[in-house]
C-alpha cells in the first residue's frame, strides 16, 4: 500500500471564479509536488474545508461573497496546525491585501504572476518563508497610510516591540529590513540556531505567526525610519 510523499504539498484554492479556480488547478497540476485536494468559492467554504483536509497552502482571493478572504485568513491563522495563505490579488498596492498579511498570510501574488512563480511561492509559503519583499512591504504601507492617520498604529506597535529583550528587539529589526536568519546571526554575531531561538520567542511573545507580520509590527513603529 502506497501513500503520498512527505514532500507532497497539499493546496486548497479559494476563489469565487470557477474559471480561475479550474486553470489555478490545471497550473498547479503539473507541479510534480503539489496537489490540489479541494476548491472553494467562498471564505467560508475554505473554512470547512480547512477543517476536513490536511492542508499546507491555502491560494486565498480576497473579494469574495458570504465570507471574504481576510476573514477566512484569520480563522485559518488560528486554527490548530493552520495552513499557510498565500494570498491571489490583483492589485499589488491594496488595503485589502495589507490587512490579511496583518492577519498571518505568509504572502501575496498578483493573478497574472507567470505560472512557474506562483508554483515557486506555494513551495516557499509551504516551507515558512514569506512571499514578500521589504519594498513590496513598505509600498503597500505607505499607499494605505497617505490617507490614515498612523498615529495610533505606531504608539500601540512601539508598546508590543517593548515586550521583547535587546537581542529580540534587535532581531526583530532584521526581519524587518528583509534579512534571512543567516544575515541577522553574521550582523548581530550569532549563531543562525540562536536567531532561529529568537525568531521563535518573539513570535510567541507577540501573539504573531510568521516573519511577514513581524516586518509589518516593525514598519508599523516607525523603527526603520532613518536606518539604512
């Protein structure tokens, strides 16, 4: 009796176009590693869903009926063995976008991302890396608080970065300048080990599930403000 390979990267797609969810399916089909064991067309399905299937990845559209992809995004984040999100858009600078990172998606793609990228960010997104560069990061930042008052969202991010200890706070800056662990340890003489213990109690300490939102918390306290 055979069973499926460890590397075998399980995917729901959630979107509400059939079209798009039947050539996403036919796309990913020729990944040797992927396998799409289900389909939604709504949040709220992908939800169910979520609940019945082991999953890694979740492909996430963001406008959808009865239930949205940011909502759908924060459950998914806070269920039990919680399946990465990598969100589909087609906006590149968009609130929407920038509020399900908030809420622990691992990353985004626009739709119109040539095939062979999308499949290279799942593989990412399923391994724990973000599909998310620190320009892409600070260009959604920037386009949504031209128009918002930060005020607020600073003050409250600077007293969530007080919770950490020196190392961590200086740790976290890292993330937030786009650093893998190996370019925080050689910056801060550690070893990659040390900083992965780090990563690991700042995530717990903050309540956060991945590195993408510890960029956006470190963005968010105006700590990269001035710094090269």
């Amino acid at each position: 009796m055979t069973t499926a390979e460890p590397t075998t990267i399980d995917v729901l797609i959630a979107d509400d176009d059939p079209l798009v969810r039947a050539g996403l399916s036919v796309m990913l089909g020729g990944a040797p590693d992927l396998r799409v064991v289900a389909e939604a067309g709504d949040g709220a399905e992908a939800v169910s869903l979520a609940r019945q299937h082991r999953l890694d990845v979740v492909l996430m559209d963001i406008r959808m009926p009865v239930m949205d992809g940011l909502a759908a995004t924060e459950a998914l984040r806070a269920m039990n063995d919680a399946p990465e999100v990598l969100v589909l858009t087609t906006f590149d600078a968009d609130e929407y976008v920038l509020r399900a990172l908030r809420a622990g998606a691992a990353g985004f793609a626009l739709k119109d991302t040539p095939p062979p990228e999308i499949v290279s960010a799942i593989r990412r997104v399923a391994q724990g890396q973000p599909v998310l560069s620190p320009a892409v990061t600070q260009r959604l930042i920037d386009r949504v608080l031209s128009t918002q008052d930060p005020t607020g969202r600073r003050g409250e991010a600077r007293g969530r970065l007080a919770l950490l200890n020196e190392r961590e706070r200086a740790v976290a800056l890292g993330i937030g300048h786009g650093k893998s662990n190996a370019q925080i340890g050689a910056a801060l003489y550690l070893g990659v080990s040390t900083v992965k213990t780090h990563v690991s109690s700042i995530l717990t300490k903050l309540g956060l599930n991945n590195r993408v939102q510890v960029a956006l918390l470190v963005h968010d306290a105006g700590e990269l403000e001035g710094r090269s």
